[in-house]
C-alpha cells in the first residue's frame, strides 16, 4: 500500500478484484526509485516477493534500529494496535516509539480522504521519501460508516503499512499466508491483522 507521493513506493493495499488495470499498470511504475537516505545497508538473506523484488533494510523507515514516529492521523487504535503486533513475542530488534524534542521522526502517520485516482480502492499506503517516510490511512474507505469502517479493518490495513515500513514487500501467495499479501481481499477472508509465522521468519532474515 504505498504512496503517490514522491520517492519509494510499494504497490498500494486495494480490493484487486475491483481495482482497474490501468490504476494497476501505473502502480507498479512507482516501484522503481531511490531509497530513503536514511536507510540502513540491506540484509543478506532478503525474502523473495511480487515483481521481482526483496525484503530490503534500505527500502524501509528504520533509523539505525529505531522508528521515531509523529501522529497526525485520527485512527490511533489502528496505529496502537500497528505497532503492538509488530513489537511482540521475538520482534524487538526494531524499537517503534513516538518521536520526541530529541529525535526527528522517521515516519509520519496521516490520514487521506480520497477515492478517486491512485487512491480508487486503496485502503492505505506507505510512501518512503527524504526526510520523513509517510504512512497514510484513507477515511473515504476507513471511517465511521465507509466501506471499511471499522477498528477491525482499520487495524489490518495500518498493521499492513506498519510492516512496509520495516522494509517488507508484498509476498507471493503461494509460499504461505503473509499479513503483507497484495490483495486485502485475502486478508480479511484469512483474518489476518499481525504478522504470520512466515512474516516473523522474514522479520528475522531482514533484522536478526
């Protein structure tokens, strides 16, 4: 679920069965740029994923061992819940934390209201940029009433984000359920709102 902002993209987090192949062809465009300065060098023994990508340390918000985040988003249980499943059991190698008068965030939640464009049937996406990475959660699909609205959806979507963030790309379907599957689709009909055992394997591959 990336960004269109600027920078590093992923694809966005969209119900594909309804998500035009135009809005597809061009999503897949804004995979191929620069990583975050900030990034950390890469793993070296990277997850495979869709379109030929990797797991990378250098394609995510991570900060040495540290995301510092800033809040401007209005789905805090989503956020809460976000960085709870992916700070559990074995995952402690990367601190997830708010940002304070002595650090600069490493990434910004927000929201975007949106269902027309890059934005038709995107739940939420992450965009890597210079500076502060972006993590966005759409209202016009997420909010009170909407389509998604509701803290079960809202959690999977942002847990989803969370996990590009820490430098994962969206997994092949065939090698075992991924809460970083392409299609929310799958998602909500696996129930998945954490990572999987195949997801902390590959959280161990990227960061120890």
């Amino acid at each position: 679920m990336p960004s269109p902002m600027t920078a590093e993209h992923y694809r966005p987090l969209v119900q594909t069965n309804t998500l035009a192949l135009a809005a597809a062809a061009a999503a897949v465009v804004l995979l191929a740029v620069p990583a975050p300065a900030h990034a950390a060098p890469g793993a070296a023994r990277p997850y495979k994923c869709l379109d030929g990508m990797v797991d990378s340390r250098g394609r995510s918000s991570v900060d040495g061992s540290v995301i510092a985040w800033d809040d401007e988003s209005v789905f805090d249980d989503a956020r809460r819940h976000a960085v709870k499943v992916w700070t559990a059991g074995t995952l402690k190698r990367v601190k997830i934390k708010p940002d304070d008068a002595t650090t600069y965030a490493d990434l910004e939640w927000r929201d975007a209201d949106s269902t027309a464009g890059t934005w038709r049937d995107v739940y939420g996406m992450w965009s890597g940029r210079p500076g502060a990475d972006l993590l966005l959660l759409n209202r016009a699909y997420l909010g009170a009433g909407k389509r998604k609205g509701s803290d079960e959806h809202r959690r999977r979507v942002a847990a989803h984000e969370l996990g590009h963030a820490l430098g994962f790309c969206h997994k092949a379907y065939d090698e075992g359920r991924s809460l970083l599957w392409y299609d929310y689709g799958r998602l909500e009909e696996q129930r998945l709102n954490g990572p999987t055992a195949k997801d902390i394997d590959a959280y161990h591959a990227l960061w120890g």
